[in-house]
C-alpha cells in the first residue's frame, strides 16, 4: 500500500488526488489531503467571486474526488510552524506532495501604499469570500471613488462586486457582513487601471463583458487613451483573445452614456507612482503617464494625473511563500522541482513532490492545474517501487491523532455546509458562508445529521 500525503485541497491538490486513485496497476494507494482550513477546495471556495456561479460549480466535481474511498480529507491541520513538521510528515507517509499555492501578494511598492483604505485586492476578495483570516472590514465605508489597479481576472472580479448591487448579490453565498456594508456603500466611480495599453490587458474577454451588462453601472471609456495603443486602430494582427478584448473596449469606446448610477472606467497607458493622503487616510493616486516603447513595454513620459480614490485594490500578481522545511527559490516565489520532483541543492528528493502555483509560479487558470498535477504524479508513481519499500505507520491518522492532532474530517465539513444552509434560510437566503474560525469549529464540531 503507497501511503500518500496531499498538502493543500484546492484544485492542484484534489487533481493531484485524483491522478493517483485513477491510475491503474500495483502498488494501491491511499491518499489523505491535508490543509490547514477546515474547509476544502481552496481558491475555489475561497477565490471565486460569488456571483460566478457556474465556475463555484465546479466545487461538485472536486468534492468527488474528495469523496473517493481511497481519498481522506484533513482538514484545520497546519504544517510547519506551530504544526506537524514537513519532517514529521516524511516519516508518516511514504510520499507527500506540497500544493499550498501562492499565498501573498505583490506590492506596489510606491509611498502611500501603506495609508489606511489602500490595500491588496487578495484582503478584499478574502472580505467577500468569508474567508476566516480575513480580520479586516470598512473597505467601502465613506469611499465615494475606488481605483482597481491592475488589469487581470482578479481585478475585473473586485471591480464587478464593488458595482454590483444588493440584489445581484443576495442570492449567492457572500456573507451576510459583507452583503450588507456593500448594500450601504456609496461608490459611484471605479477606475480599473493598467500601466500598457488594452491590448496587452491581461483580463479574459469574457470577464471582460460582464462589466457592460451589470444593470446598475455603465461601462466609460476615452478612445484617445485606447489609441495610444498602436494595435487599437487594427487589431487585426493581435491573437484572438486580446484582439476580442479590443473589440469590446471598442464597443464601449463609442456607446452612448446610459446615465447609470455607478460608473466602470477602464484606463491604461497609467502607471502609480504614489497615494496621496487625505485626512489620515487615502484621497487620491497620482499616476504618471506611459507610452508603448516599441518593444513590449512602456516608458514613463514625465505627465503625471491624479486619480481621487477612497478605496485602492491593488490587483498585480501573487507570489509563493515559503513552507518551513522545504527548499524555497525566493526570486521564482516557487519550491525548485523537476517535473514536480522536489529539488535540495540541485538533487531530486525522493518522496518529496510539488503542484500547482508553488511548483509553477501563479500563472494559468484553475483548469491549468489538471495537467500540472498529472505530470506531478506520474513523477510519484515512476519513484513508487522505490518509495513503499519504507516503512512507515500503517494508518498516519492514528499515528497523528495519538499526537493530539484533531482533524476535520469529511463529516465535520458536511456539518459546516448543513451550518451555512441553515444560516441562509434564517436570513431568507440561499447557503451563506460561516464568516469566521469559531463558528466554523463550531459548526464542525456538530457532526450528528
């Protein structure tokens, strides 16, 4: 029996799961993920905004998986620090396989950035999604403006929850905090801004048009600043997915004004070089204007714009942390691998395996960390005549319960989904998200049906 150890039950790690049960042939295997919440599917749960239904759907096939004979889930189990050790976990199973994601973000790196309504938009998405470290509230409080800086996925999804209304949201999952404090909030002008042109943008086209069918905010756009993009004019040599977001700008580059209540105002060819306060608290972004330098990128021009702004999401990138007792290449933000084999001073470690954005850096879609984990596990299974032949405990949950680890097991995260239907339906809603680490334990400890 190859006992294998998966960290991390988002979808790299639940792919990763599942690649190993699916395959056929000796030797059979068991397969416990791990995390440190006490609730599964990670950034699907917690990372998908809640108005996208159909992609928050996919948590049903991950939950399959999870649900598997051959697959334990673990949950509020931390390693590391204050946790089992990755040593510990060496000595448990015969294999384990690190998919802990990228767990910071990226910083501007401009003054100003640390002034109070100034933060990253992963805090804000954490507020939305309920996740139970997300300590902070009053994003929206008194903000009349609010600048998005960035232009990928992540800031079209901020960007859209700030324009929605109660309504639109009401229906889904988002906590009932935070469906109230943007019921009440005043933002009428988000500015969604990126430092090169619309053709360059990062963001999907059809992320892209949901901003224009929200029916409460319309969508304004300069087509002076679009033309400073030399492709604007003739998209035609661009590839299909940017040339469709030109098109789209296009579009509402020449719309007539709707006269809605809030306003999207797409803008590039910006970059921030600081936030301005105002009051103890931040007023306004200046930003300095760029042009296309001919080889992909931009250069500063010396014109500087100052944006007024309560609210600043800062959306660029995320970047991997490291996991105590594992290599970690701080410059990559990644854990150094060979086709998912870790690697320590250049050398393969046998039993030792990484997937999804700490193996790859945070790059792709969630459907990107299907074949990650496939190539992952069929590094695993190449070591796996090699790997069982160490001896290790005959069930680690009884190895890791005997040292007082007391996981959420599958019937403990039931509990919680019955606690957050419950909640719902007293507040005349669908399924709301328990809001914080208490009342999720609590929930998980009520485990009867």
């Amino acid at each position: 029996m190859l006992h294998v150890a998966v960290v991390g039950s988002g979808p790299s790690g639940v792919y990763s799961a599942q690649s190993l049960v699916q395959r056929s042939g000796p030797p059979d295997v068991r397969v416990d993920v791990l995390d440190r919440l006490p609730c599964p599917y990670g950034l699907v749960r917690y990372g998908v905004a809640p108005d996208h239904e159909k992609i928050k759907s996919l948590q049903n096939n991950l939950r399959a998986v999870l649900e598997d004979e051959r697959v334990r889930f673990l949950g509020g189990v931390q390693i590391g620090p204050d946790g089992i050790p990755v040593s510990r976990l060496r000595e448990l199973y015969h294999a384990v396989v690190y998919c802990v994601g990228a767990a910071t973000d990226r910083h501007l790196g401009v003054p100003g950035e640390d002034l109070p309504g100034s933060w990253s938009a992963t805090e804000f998405v954490s507020w939305y999604s309920a996740h139970p470290d997300a300590a902070v509230e009053g994003f929206v409080r008194d903000a009349r403006s609010a600048v998005v800086i960035g232009v990928g996925n992540v800031a079209v999804d901020v960007t859209r929850i700030l324009a929605r209304g109660a309504p639109e949201l009401s229906p889904t999952d988002i906590p009932e905090a935070a469906l109230a404090a943007l019921a009440a909030g005043r933002i009428a002008d988000i500015s969604i801004i990126g430092r090169r042109g619309p053709s360059q943008a990062r963001f999907t086209t059809k992320e892209l048009r949901e901003l224009g069918t929200l029916p409460g905010a319309e969508v304004v756009v300069d087509p002076a600043e679009l033309a400073l993009d030399p492709a604007y004019l003739d998209p035609s040599g661009l590839p299909a997915a940017q040339r469709r977001n030109v098109e789209v700008l296009r579009g509402w580059a020449t719309a007539q004004p709707l006269g809605r209540p809030r306003r999207i105002r797409p803008r590039f060819f910006l970059r921030p070089v600081e936030l301005l306060a105002d009051g103890g608290r931040v007023g306004a972004v200046r930003f300095e204007r760029t042009v296309p330098d001919g080889a992909g990128g931009v250069t500063g021009t010396g014109l500087f714009e100052e944006i007024e702004a309560q609210l600043v999401l800062r959306s660029v990138g995320y970047r991997g942390m490291p996991l105590d007792g594992l290599p970690f290449d701080p410059l990559l933000g990644t854990v150094p691998n060979l086709a998912g084999r870790v690697l320590r001073d250049g050398a393969v470690v046998p039993g030792e395996y990484v997937a999804g954005w700490i193996k790859r850096g945070p790059t792709g879609v969630i459907g990107t960390n299907r074949p990650c984990a496939k190539e992952t596990v069929a590094s695993l299974l190449a070591d796996a005549p090699v790997l069982v032949r160490r001896r290790v405990a005959e069930d680690p949950l009884e190895a890791l319960l005997a040292e007082g680890v007391r996981p959420v097991e599958w019937a403990g995260w039931q509990a919680i989904e019955r606690a957050e239907a419950e909640l719902g339906a007293r507040l005349g809603r669908g399924v709301v998200k328990l809001p914080d680490w208490d009342a999720l334990w609590a929930a998980a400890r009520t485990t009867g049906p």
